[in-house]
C-alpha cells in the first residue's frame, strides 16, 4: 500500500509541473481531476491500512472503503484525457473495471465469511493490485516514460509512416 501512496505523491508533482508549463484548458481539468483522485485514493488506501482485521467488523469497514475506490476509480475513469496521454484513457477504464471486481469478490467472500471460499479475498486482492498497477502505469506515461513489464505492449507510431492526403479539386481537374 505504501508504495501506491509514493506512485500518488509523483503522479500529484508530475501533474504540477505539467500545469505549470501553461497548458490548455483540457489539461487543466485532467490535472484538477488527477489531483483529485489521488488526494482521495491515499486517504482510502491510508485507511485501509488502520483496520484492524482482527475485529468482527473489518469487514465491513473494508466493503465500505472498497466502495469508495470504486468510486473514485469511475470518476477518474471518466475524466476527459487530453490527446497528449492518450494512452491513459484506457488503462483508466480497466483500473476502473479491476477495482468493481476486486469490490464484488470481497462483498462475496464479506456476505458469509463462515462459509465462504478464501480464495474470494485472493482474487479480489489481485483485482485490487491490477487496478493500482495501471494506476501506476498512468503515472508513468504522465511522466513522459514507457511502462514496462509482462503484458505491455507498446506500438510506435512512425511519423514518416503514413498516407499523404491529397487534394481531390486536382484529381477532378486532371480527369476533366
């Protein structure tokens, strides 16, 4: 969890500097809403940390904060992503549906814990953790680097590949 809080301190920095370069206005409500979600999500994950598992009502306060995550990771899925990051956009959208699933294998697990299969909690574990890494991942390309690691696929765009657009008045001209 505390490296999740760390990846939220230089998203929050990364953020600044980019704002502080006089950037549209697009930029500007992607920031505001970047800054947002991570003030948010380290309180959330900060108190996550502070229950105390042993206590009968854990896991409810666990539900309970899951379901602000999910929250705050629909929010942050639905910010408009400038062009520039728009790589983000869709990592966003699977961060958003890894913590629903992390949240709906807790509440399974949460609703008969007596009988309930642990494996429920390790999966949503792991949907929590799919969920932060591409949250990570964000972060990196906000940076101006390139995520790596297994299931990465990067495609480059070549500037010098492409079509040229031609001007259809000098094909109708020429026929004529």
């Amino acid at each position: 969890m505390k490296k999740y809080i760390t990846l939220t301190l230089v998203m929050l920095a990364m953020l600044i500097t980019l704002c502080a370069c006089g950037n549209t206005s697009k930029l500007d409500e992607y920031y505001d809403g970047m800054v947002t979600f991570n003030g948010n999500i380290q309180i959330i994950t900060e108190t996550l940390e502070l229950i105390d598992v042993e206590k009968e009502s854990s896991a409810k306060q666990v539900c309970d904060q899951l379901d602000k995550l999910v929250e705050q990771f629909r929010i942050m899925s639905e910010l408009e992503v400038p062009s520039t990051f728009s790589a983000c956009e869709s990592l966003a959208d699977d961060a958003y549906s890894y913590m629903q699933e992390a949240d709906s294998l807790y509440k399974q697990w949460a609703a008969d814990t007596a009988n309930a299969d642990i494996q429920l909690v390790e999966m949503a574990k792991q949907n929590y953790e799919r969920a932060m890494t591409r949250v990570n991942y964000i972060s990196i390309i906000l940076q101006g680097d390139v995520p790596e690691g297994e299931g990465i696929t990067i495609t480059e765009e070549d500037a010098t590949d492409f079509t040229p657009v031609t001007d259809d008045s000098e094909t109708i001209e020429e026929a004529e």
